[in-house]
C-alpha cells in the first residue's frame, strides 16, 4: 500500500492552473551494484552527517548520493559544472574497524 504522502501527490494540482510543479531536490542513489554509473553534470559536494553529498545533473535530473571518503578524494580535482562519470567497482579491501570500502573510479568527461 502506497504511502499518504506518495497517494496525495499531484492531488492539489487541479487548485493551481497552468502552474508548474516544483520537483524535488533530486533522487537519492545508494551505491549498490559493481559497474553501477553517474554521468553528467558536477554540480558540487556539501557536508551530509558524518561525511558528504554530492549532486549531479544527469539527463533524468538530478541525482545525490553520500559520498564515502575515498569517493571525496577523487571528486575534490572536479570542478563544479564539469562533465563527470564516477563508476562504482564494489567493495574493496575492510578498514581497520572491519568495515569494507567503496571503491570508485571518476573520469572528467570532454566538453
């Protein structure tokens, strides 16, 4: 069963003619399967809990995601507005405290 908030999207439309809706802020990404991409537009990191987030403006829209430290390193030589490709590899190697990292490779893409 759908949630509220999801059966009552777009019922208040109808109240506001030839208005354009605003969207959200972007989807959430999770970094799940090996190969996994985004590829579009940098459009910045921001401090996010215990780390952060990162934007990109893809051609379906926006995209955020949590950007794990060893993703920041690579992400902080990207300019905001550059074109960027980041490839998710998988889990490498665990940390110290038994946590496995993420591993990641990031291209700047060709304008």
């Amino acid at each position: 069963m759908a949630s509220k908030a999801k059966q009552a999207e777009g019922a208040y439309a109808s109240r506001f003619p030839g208005a354009k809706k605003v969207e959200g802020a972007g989807d959430w990404t999770e970094w799940e399967r090996e190969g996994q991409e985004c590829v579009g537009i940098f459009k910045g990191m921001e401090p996010f809990r215990n780390g952060f987030k990162t934007t990109v403006q893809t051609t379906k829209g926006p995209v955020i995601f949590s950007t794990p430290a060893k993703l920041k390193t690579l992400l902080d030589g990207v300019e905001i507005g550059q074109g960027v490709a980041i490839v998710y590899l998988g889990e490498g190697k665990e940390t110290g405290k038994g946590n496995p990292l993420k591993e990641f490779e990031v291209y700047i893409l060709p304008k």
